[in-house]
C-alpha cells in the first residue's frame, strides 16, 4: 500500500477564538498530505505531474473527517496518510493526524482524475487515470522505493 | 425544523490553481452559516450567545462533504442550512449549496456543546446543551418568527 | 474617481485565539473589494474580464496596511474602496475599513497587469494596460454609471 | 540582533487561479515565523509565553510587503527574520523570503504587546513589555543560545 507521514505543527493561524485549531485547516492538511503522497508515487512535483499526465487535478467528490481530540497551537503532529482504494478514475485517501502518538483526527477522501475540456478549457470532466499511474498508485511503497528518482 | 438560507459569492481567495475553488472554503462557509442559524434561533450574536450561556463553544465531531459540481470565483451560490437533529450534548446540521439552483454541494457536521474546565480554562469538554436551547433548536423557525428580537 | 463600498462581517473564522480578527483576512477581504472595483468599472465579472482582456491578472507588487483598532467576530464593517492611481501597467488602490463609522483599518495596494508568457504559459510578466481599461479606471464612477451594464 | 531562519514549501492550498501564490498567504507565514523568532527568543512556545507573560499577544499596528518575485506550488523557500527595532511597548520585524537563494518577497511588521482589560477582557490594549523580554529581544542570537532552554 502507498503511505507516507509528514510532520507538522499546529500554528496560531490556524486557530480559532476558542483556542483550539479551526477545522477546515485540517482539511488543508490533509490536501497537502494527498499531494505529497501522490509526489512520492509518481516522483515528480505535483506542478510536474500536472503537466506530465496533462491533467488538471484530483479534486474531491467526498470528503470526511471525526475529530476526537482538539489540538492548538504549538502542538506537533504526524499525519499518517494511505492510498486506501483505487478505481478507474477516482482512489481513496485516508488520513490519520496524532499528537504525542495519539490518534486526534481521521480524515477520508475520494478523490477523481479530471482533465479540462478540449472545446472549454475552463470546465472539467473526469477520466480514467494513466495505466502507469494506476500501477505506481496500486504497487505501493515497495515498487517505489526501488524504482530511480527522477 | 430551524432553517436559513444565506447567499454569498466564491471569490478568487477561495479557488486554487485549477480556477475552481479550493473545499476547505465549503467547510469555512457551513461553519459561517451554522453560526447563522444559530444566531437567530437564539436572537443574539455569537459573540452574545457564548457569553449569555457561558460555554466555549460548538466544535465539530464529524464534518463531511459531497460535491457534485464545481464553482468558480464569481459565483452567486446559496446555501441553505437546516438544524436535522438535537440531542443531550450535540447536534447536527445539514447544508445545501446551489448555484443557479442546481445542488452542487451538500454539508454535514456534528457538533457538541462544551465548556472549558474549571481547574484549567485550556481544556474543554462537552455538556448536556441548556433547555432554553434545546426547546429554540427544536421548536424551529415559527417559534423563532414569533419571538421578540432580543 | 473610481470608488466602491461593500459590505461584510467578520466572521468566527477569520478570528485567531485573542479573539479578534487574524490580520491576513483584511488583506484577503481588500483583494476582493478590488476585484468588485474593477468588476465595476468594466461592467463584467473577474472571470469575464480575465478573458475579455486575455491576462492573466493583476497580482500585488506591493501591499500595506495599517491596524487602528481590532474587530472580531460579528462585527459589521464597511470597506470603502478607491483607485488612486493608474500607470502605463499598474495601478494604486485604498482601502478604509470601517465599523460603525469608525475607522479600524486602511489598506494600500500596488498592482501591475499581468500576462502569461507565450513561450511558457506558467511563466508572467507586466504588459501595459489595454486603452479603454485605462479610461475606464481614470474616468471614474460617473463614466461607469452612465455606460448600458454589459 | 535577533534573526532565525526557517524553510516551508508554497503548496496547492495557497495558490490562486494564477497558479502563484495567494499574497494574504505570505502575511500567514511571516506571522508563523515571527513566531517562532519569539518562542526562540523566551525558550518557550508561544502558547507557553502568552501564559507566563500574562498577554494576549503581539497583533500588528503595520504591515508591509513588497512583492519581487512570484512564487508557486512546489517552491521550497526560506524566511529569514530578523528583530530590527524594539520600544517600550512595540518592535518591529523583518522577513525576506527568498527561493533558490533569490530575494522574491520582503515583508515588514510593527507590532505591539497587548494586555486584555481587567474590567472587560474582550478589550486589548497596549503595554511596555516585560523589562526580560526587552532585555531577550535587544540581546540577540548569541545572548539566547547561551541560555539553558527552559
């Protein structure tokens, strides 16, 4: 399975009057824990990726998130992410934010492949994903950590 | 049931490199319009009603999101909110976004009623919700319309 | 001169853990101000304008701004937007955001019309505003009220 | 003087349709690093200053930026801050952000230290700072990395 953990901390900017992080931040998060573990997959930038599939991203039809326990600023967090399914034109990404080794906030994601449309650049359709992008998405960590960085 | 429709617009701030907008801004927007609701059931403004009924807060458990179609800045979208369920110490709330009238994005969330601990004013945690409060979320908007405005 | 006021209200979300608002929000709010500014001048939304005049966008070269006094959430404030003054390729915009009449924040902004690069698209430079952009935003809001709405 | 430098990536979530980054995101990061220059200079986190200073923060009375270069997602860079001027009751700080090494934007703040009012702790207002935090702001880097971490 394709995984990877990235570390942060929770800043004042993301904080609320009642002290405590504002939830849609975490939503930020998870976005940019997707992006990494899609990097990490493909080996490349997601400003490379973008243009090396042509696509124009993988925007979400659901999203969902349980928090259990609050954090604030200041706190250190891991934010364990994993390709949990993946389909023809959309995957599955799961989230698992901890603090101190304790789990604060799931996160649950689909995401789809879209492409522009050729006659009206401005709208979006979604497409089946590249056969190599499937592969690299459904190997996991094993196939590409042996494959060479690019 | 309680209601309340607010309309507002997408703005360039709320969309990404891809010229749609950016979801965590869905989640900004239901947490706007919840406070809304609930600002009226209340007939005072959040900042009043924290105070008048001495609690921290109504932070989500569970926050979820279908979107079906895509907006961009510039959009006129409205968002309807209603309060679907009322318990001891939580509540939830449903909204629907549409543009043009056309459903494009459905919000859930769960929240829960708390109050900061007494020994240690950082730390919160849930309460059952005052009964002037839960007779107001269930008695909907033909007992909020006929209440004086306070 | 070209001039404009809008309406909004500081909301939970844009507050941080003092309680008051998080100073980026006004700059996020001001950029929308101008954008219904310029809105207004040419008669048609941003996205319109965008491609009616095939650029790219006006980013800031420089922005400042001054606190007075703090607002926070629920507070009602106006945002009175003026076009100070207008370049071969930039232009200057002031903001005073008031709450009850009273002032709280000015905004300064410099931008400059942008276009992509033909060669690469992802790449922008300045480019001398079209003609009639420069009339619109020298001729004011009297001009502005007696053109037919596009 | 008081300098600290720290390296952040520009991602999807702060960037506009442009494709570059939202500005008010760079007054977000320079507020993180500001931050940080403190927590570094009282041997604490800000969470731990605001309670052992008894304040309720340090919001801006100014901020400026001036915009060389555009950044974009997938830009790593770097903010080197630095502590530049300290009064009675306010300081001044300074940010340049740099990518590849390469100055593309500067960013200035004054700031002044807040204290909530006895009778009415919803209202701020300024105060001289703590004589430890004036003597730890004008003391500098080599004063601080003397100190035992607290």
């Amino acid at each position: 399975m394709l995984t990877n953990t990235r570390h942060t901390r929770i800043e004042w900017c993301d904080c609320d009057p009642a002290g405590i992080i504002f939830y849609p931040r975490y939503f930020e998060m998870f976005d940019t824990s997707t992006t990494v573990l899609i990097e990490r997959a493909l080996g490349m930038s997601k400003f490379e990726y973008l243009k090396a599939y042509d696509f124009a991203g993988h925007p979400l039809v659901e999203a969902r998130a349980r928090f259990r326990l609050p954090t604030r600023f200041g706190d250190e967090v891991a934010i364990a992410t994993a390709l949990v399914e993946c389909g023809r034109s959309s995957f599955k990404v799961e989230h698992r934010l901890t603090r101190a080794g304790v789990l604060a906030v799931e996160g649950f994601e689909t995401r789809v492949w879209v492409i522009r449309l050729a006659d009206d650049p401005q709208r979006i359709r979604s497409q089946p994903m590249p056969r190599q992008v499937v592969e690299r998405f459904k190997n996991g960590n094993a196939a590409i950590d042996s494959l060479p960085s690019s």
